[in-house]
C-alpha cells in the first residue's frame, strides 16, 4: 500500500482556559476522504493568558502562551512550525444569509464551476456591518431558473443561477488582534478557521453530515454550534452562556470561592440528581478549602443540572429557529472542555429528544494519547481542515494574506472552498 506522506500542519486553538497546539500530518491511501487518515505526531496545551470569554484582552499576554506551547510542540515533534491554521471564536461572530445570483456564461447554458464561483463571489458581496470582515462564504444550495436545492450545479443546464450562502463574519479589530499576536509569535497564519467548523471536522463522520447532526462545543463562556444536513452547513451559532456560569453557580450556592466551586465541578460535576444518593456527601477541604465543610453531592447535582438544563434550552432555541427540534437524526454530538460533565449526553437526551453523544477526536493516529480528549477537538480539527485544504491545492497564491490588513485576497481562495464544500 502506498503512502503519500504530506507536510507537517498546525492547528492552533487560542481557547479562553487554555491554548492548545496539535501537529500532523494527512496519509493518503488512496483517493477520497474514507481513505485518508490523520496523524497527530505531537501536541501541546499552556494555560491561556490574554484571553478572556474569547477574546483578546492582552495581546503579549497571548504571545508569550502562544510561543511556549509551539515551543513545548516543537519539541516533540523534533522540528520548527512555521505556520499554523488558527481558530477564532467569540460572541463576535456573526452570520448572515446571503443570495448571489449570475447569468451562466456559456452560450449552451452549461454551468461552468467558474459560474459558480462567480455566484458565491456574488453573494459575499453583501452588505457587510461597518469593521466586520468575511471569514467564510459556505454555499448552502443552488437555484437553477427558479428549480431550488441543486446541490451542484457544474454541468447542468440553465440561464440563472442562484446561490443561498451563509456568510460568517466577525469584528476585523478581534480579527486583527488574534493575527498580530500570532504573526508575533513567529509563525505564519494559513488561515482563520470557525472554531466550531474546526471541532466538527475532527469529530464528525461525513455520513454524519449527510443524515443531520449538530455539534456543540461547550467551552469556557461560549457554547457554540454547528448543524449539518445533506453534507452542507445549514446553521452555526455561538451563545453567551458555558461551562463557567456552571463554576458560578457552585460558588454562589456551595458559599465558596471560584477555585474551589471549579475544583467540585471538575472532580465531582454531575447533571443527574436523580441518580445521586441523598447520603453522598464530599468534603470541600479535600479540594483545597481552608475548613472541613460537608455539603451533599445531590445538592451540588440539583445545582450544575439547573444550568444545564438552561444551556441545552438555548440550544433547542436555535433548532426551533431552524426547524429541526427534535429532527436530526444523527441527533448532538458534545465535545469541548465544558462537555466533561457526567451525566450531560443523558441530560441532553431526555431535554433534546435526539440522540447524543460525546464527540471525540476521529480516525486520528496519534503519538500522544492528549488529543484522545474532549477539549483537543478544535486543534486537531484546524490539522484536519488544514489537511483538506492542502489536499484541494491550498497554496501561497490562495492565502487570505491575513496579516496584510484583512482579507484582501480571500475572493481567490473561494475556488478552494467550493471545492471543499461542495461534495
Ligand atoms: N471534568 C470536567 N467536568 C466539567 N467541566 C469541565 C471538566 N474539565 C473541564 N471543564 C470545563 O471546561 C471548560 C474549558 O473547556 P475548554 O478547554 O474546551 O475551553 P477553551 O477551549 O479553553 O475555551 P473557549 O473555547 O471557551 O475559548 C472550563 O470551564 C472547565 O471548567
Ligand atoms: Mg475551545
């Protein structure tokens, strides 16, 4: 069998508790995604400074956490990484639905892939809020003369094609924030990726996609998510609330600090009450309290379960803005940090009415058992995304050119996406 061995890629997730770096490499055994498979050879986690409810506060703060996980990274993998694909998240993200609508070109009417890159420019061409900057174009469907869901229009015949696009957006001073201080660090930015998208990469398979899932990623103060059907992206959101409120609300009803209230979540968190003994009880000085204080783990429960319960209705909220509650038949897959929380995928099944389940990295090789873990998704996605990328003939002349004031170049690297996007 016969190995194509390809460069080494760098996911780079810039996460509020934590930065992670994961590197690897895609192995081709044939053509076709099945055959491909992903081989993290190294990967490193810091805890993140500058960076608060997922945004850039400091940027030489997340500098100096930046370049000491590349180096712990570097080490393991034995050489320098020059550049990464980075992840960017925060309520600072936006979406927006778009149309794009061109007349074919060709004289028999044949629908040429350049008239459907021409319909995809054309619906990133909205109007854009003030100091927001396009992250990505992600063509839904395609109306052939008023003849709606094609799903890929090369080759069919028609004199109007239209195009129904989601386009991400997020805030260039964010955007701006996240580049600097990464081109600080030394190293190259491929591109900017939706965290979500990324996470989704790493813990979906594509007949997953096909038959409808949602992915949420629980993180620090975001929850955020992603919806696909047919393959294609129909919806992503990103909500104010996560695994802190969780932290918050210990520390308030346990009458304890911030660090103990995480500590009792993180060894003890649980979302099920009903399950729990009445009798069970911990005592918070072996967490680090200064004074032995008894308090009942059912209470702690009827307390992590209240906010849960809070998070997941936010959730069902934007699958009844989709009209899919209750609908997805490959139901929710949970990853993130935030997700670690025992008893969540039965919560959620009861709450949801899908089935769910806890989204861990896929068909990934790996050195290192760390990225075997709910909070390395979103960096082994940006190696996976980066993967795809390079497969489709990412180069040089494709980059957004993020670090030249925005995203001047990012029309030619639409060619790549529709190629990654459309099956
Ligand atoms: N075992 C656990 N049980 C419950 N919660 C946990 C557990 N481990 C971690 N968490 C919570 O997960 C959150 C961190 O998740 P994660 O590491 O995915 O966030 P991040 O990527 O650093 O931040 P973000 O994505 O929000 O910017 C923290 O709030 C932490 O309390
Ligand atoms: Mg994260």
């Amino acid at each position: 069998m016969r190995k194509d061995i390809q460069p080494l890629i760098a996911g780079l997730d810039i996460g509020s508790s934590q930065i992670r770096l994961a590197i690897g490499q895609m192995a081709n055994r044939g053509e076709g995604e099945e055959n491909s498979e992903l081989q993290i050879l190294g990967a490193a986690s810091v805890p993140s400074a500058g960076v608060n409810r997922g945004v850039i506060n400091s940027i030489e703060d997340v500098v100096s956490s930046v370049s000491a996980c590349l180096e712990s990274a570097e080490r393991m993998v034995g050489v320098p990484i020059d550049s990464a694909w980075v992840g960017i998240s925060g309520l600072h993200i936006i979406s927006q639905h778009s149309k794009g609508v061109v007349a074919v070109s060709k004289v028999d009417n044949e629908i040429s892939v350049e008239d459907v890159h021409r319909a995809i420019e054309a619906s990133r061409a909205i109007a854009t809020p003030l100091n927001y900057d396009v992250l990505h174009v992600l063509p839904k469907y395609f109306t052939i003369d008023g003849q709606s869901n094609v799903k890929d229009p090369v080759g069919m015949t028609g004199i109007r094609l239209e195009v129904d696009s989601q386009i991400i957006l997020g805030s260039s001073s964010q955007i701006k924030n996240l580049t600097k201080a990464v081109y600080r660090t030394g190293l190259n930015i491929e591109d900017l990726v939706l965290s979500i998208l990324a996470a989704a990469e790493a813990v979906l398979t594509p007949r997953q996609k096909e038959i409808g899932v949602m992915v949420v990623n629980i993180g620090v103060s975001t929850t955020s998510l992603v919806v696909f059907e047919q393959g294609e992206i129909i919806h992503t959101a990103i909500l104010p609330i996560g695994s802190e409120h969780i932290t918050n609300d210990i520390a308030i009803g346990l009458r304890t600090s911030i660090d103990i209230a995480e500590a009792v979540k993180i060894e003890y968190g649980d979302c099920t009450p009903g399950q729990i003994s009445k009798r069970e009880e911990i005592d918070l000085a072996s967490l680090g309290a200064p004074e032995h204080e008894m308090i009942k783990k059912q209470y702690l429960s009827e307390i992590i379960e209240a906010r849960v319960e809070e998070i997941l209705q936010k959730i069902d909220a934007e699958l009844i803005r989709i009209k899919r509650n209750s609908l997805l038949p490959s139901g929710v897959v949970f990853t993130g940090g935030g997700s670690k929380l025992a008893g969540l995928t039965e919560l959620a099944k009861k709450q949801l009415r899908l089935p769910a389940v806890l989204g861990y990295p896929l068909s990934v090789i790996t050195v290192t058992d760390k990225v075997n873990d709910l909070s390395f998704s979103t960096a082994v996605g940006l190696v996976k995304w980066g993967g795809k990328m390079l497969s489709e003939g990412w180069n040089d002349t494709t980059k957004k050119g993020w670090g030249l004031g925005g995203v001047s170049r990012a029309g030619s690297s639409l060619k790549k996406w529709v190629k990654a996007l459309i099956p």
